[in-house]
C-alpha cells in the first residue's frame, strides 16, 4: 500500500520542558522558573548555566501559564488623549509612540493602543484599565484629571503620564521644561537684536503649549520687550492654523522681526507665508521652532529649534511604569528631561551665552 494513501502525518517535535533545562544547568526546576522571572537571589553563574541550557534546549517561556502565575498579563495599554491624525501628525509624537513599541517589544510585553480623544472613550479605557486587562497605562496628550484619573490612582493601577498633568503630585511623569527653555529661546532672539518677537501657540487644552507659551512671555518680561496681546497668534500645532496664525501676526504687526513657533510644523508654515509676503528668513523675520524633526534640517534656511529627545521620552515613561508594575516605586515620581536650543540658519548667528 502506498504510504499517500494513509495520510501520514510527520511527528511533530516535542517542546523542551522546564524539567529537561534543569537537568541541562543541573540545578532544581525551582531555579530554572526563579531566572526564567528574572529573580535577582540567582547567583550569576547558575543564571548563566540557566540561560545556556535553555538556548541548547530551545526552551520557550509559556507566556499565559507565566502571566497566570505572577497573576500579570504582559501588556500594557498606551492611551493617546487626542484625536489621532492630530497627534501623529507631530514627528516627535511618532516617533516617541514607535520608541515606545520598540521599548517594550524587546521586554516581551505587549503594547495596546488605545484612542481616547473623548470622555466616553476615556471612560471606556477607565474600565478597560481597572479591570486589569493590562498590567498598567502610559497615557500621552492633554489628560484631563477629572475624567480618568481620581478612579485609577484610588485603585493604585499602574500609571504613568506623558506631559505635566495639573496636579503633579498624585501621578508619576515625564515631561521637558517647557517654560525654562521657551524664555531662552526668548532671550536669544533678544540677544540677536529681535524686538518685535511674535509666538504661535499649540493647543491651549495641552499643557505643553501654555507652559510654552508661559516662558514666552517671561522672556519678553525679562529681556524688557512688549507683552502685545497682538504678538501671539493661536495655532493647533498643525500647519494650516499656522499659516493664519501667522498672517495676523502681520496684520497685527508689519514690523514684526521673529516668529518662536511650538513645534516645527507650524514654524515651517511661518517662513511661508513670510516669503509669499516679500520677507525673508531671517534677514527680516528670525524663526525658530520647537522638536528638532527631521523637518528642521530639510529646510531653506534650516530651521532653529528645540530639540528634545524622543527615544529617552520613551525610555523614561517605560522605566517608570515597569518600577511601578513591579512595586520598585510606590509613589509619583516626575522625570524633567533635558532640551537643546540648536541655532541654525533661520535665526542668523547664533546669540552668545
């Protein structure tokens, strides 16, 4: 009979277990499930000899039996607070969600991405979260504390927020300065002869852009120059609010002689309409921006900006969460992470220190 007929199936190989990578390390199974959690009580050459024969073994972690155990999921949830073509259109936005991907990724634990650009959304999320079907939540964008975050923090869920919410002492989070470094970009306009210095706003509901524009005005106050409410033009951080905001900034002021712009996008727009209205960056007007994108350096003239460092961000949310899921910190800690005036071509000389 020939062997088609019989529909024969090849033996599958058989998973290494717990018991033969033991026997392998010639330790206890004990020990090969204490390194398999990443116990630090495991001398460093058992771990070793652990590691090794779970390499020649070709042992897997059983991932749902693990979670089960330590009574964890292996993910977490990442919340934008935003509607997403808003906040994915910022390049350091992307870039800081795909950072965090990668963050985790090499931790074996999943990311679940979740929109909430509306308070039943993030009520959803509220439940979703509570209900530990993740292990905790980074959460990015303008987060209102009156919506999501009372329930949570009472129920000690895993937390951590993206930007400086308005009440900093009840939740960990990261954030840059946004206030110390506008005023320095302020006093370096100032610096380079700028007097009539105009400001596009992001969104006034994300704490970033008020801080932002907060230094803005202490620089002017501190360099002695005007506080002209027809100085500051309202922008969403895309590029069309830009190109308006920018335009009554002319309007409002013909002699204006900078532009400082909340992130890179709108600053783009600025120098624009500039040069559509006969002006040029920056023998006329100066530009600077704010996220060093990739933008920044394509442009003519290159643009100054604040650069601030999307891969750390990432890294200093998922540390803070993972310290939390593992009981390390038990209580807020704030993270300030350090920016860079980087004055290129769109600015002219660099102002001294």
């Amino acid at each position: 009979m020939s062997t088609d007929t019989l529909n024969l199936k090849k033996p599958q190989p058989q998973r290494a277990t717990l018991y033969q990578v033991a026997e392998v390390a010639k330790v206890s199974k004990s020990t090969v499930s204490r390194v398999i959690n990443d116990d630090a009580s495991v001398a460093e050459e058992t771990r070793r000899r652990v590691l090794e024969a779970i390499a020649v073994t070709g042992y897997r972690v059983n991932q749902s039996a693990r979670a089960l155990a330590s009574r964890t999921t292996g993910a977490i949830a990442l919340a934008i607070y935003e509607d997403l073509a808003t906040y994915f259109s910022s390049e350091f936005s992307s870039s800081m969600v795909m950072a965090l991907q990668d963050f985790f990724f090499e931790k074996d634990i999943q990311v679940v991405l979740v929109p909430a650009p509306d308070q039943r959304r993030q009520l959803r999320i509220e439940q979703y979260v509570q209900q530990r079907h993740v292990d905790g939540a980074i959460l990015l964008g303008p987060v209102r504390e009156d919506i999501l975050l009372p329930d949570l923090l009472r129920d000690k869920v895993p937390l951590v927020i993206g930007g400086r919410p308005a009440r900093t002492e009840t939740v960990s989070f990261v954030d840059i300065d946004n206030s110390g470094v506008s005023e320095q970009v302020v006093a370096g306009l100032a610096k380079l002869g700028r007097k009539k210095i105009g400001f596009i706003t992001g969104r006034l509901d994300n704490p970033a852009a008020t801080d932002r524009l907060l230094g803005y005005r202490r620089g002017l106050s501190n360099a002695g120059l005007s506080q002209d409410d027809g100085l500051v033009g309202i922008g969403n951080w895309g590029f069309k609010s830009a190109v308006s905001a920018t335009e009554q900034l002319l309007a409002n002021h013909p002699d204006l002689d900078a532009v400082y712009a909340s992130n890179d996008l709108m600053a783009s727009a600025a120098i624009q309409v500039l040069k559509d209205s006969g002006r040029s960056t920056p023998r006329d007007v100066a530009v600077v921006g704010f996220d060093d994108t990739p933008l920044a350096s394509s442009l003519s003239p290159k643009l100054s900006s604040v650069r601030q460092d999307p891969e750390l961000y990432a890294r200093s949310l998922g540390s803070l969460l993972l310290a939390q899921i593992s009981n390390e910190q038990t209580t807020p800690q704030s993270t300030i992470l350090p920016t860079q005036i980087l004055w290129r071509d769109s600015s002219g000389t660099p102002p001294e220190n």
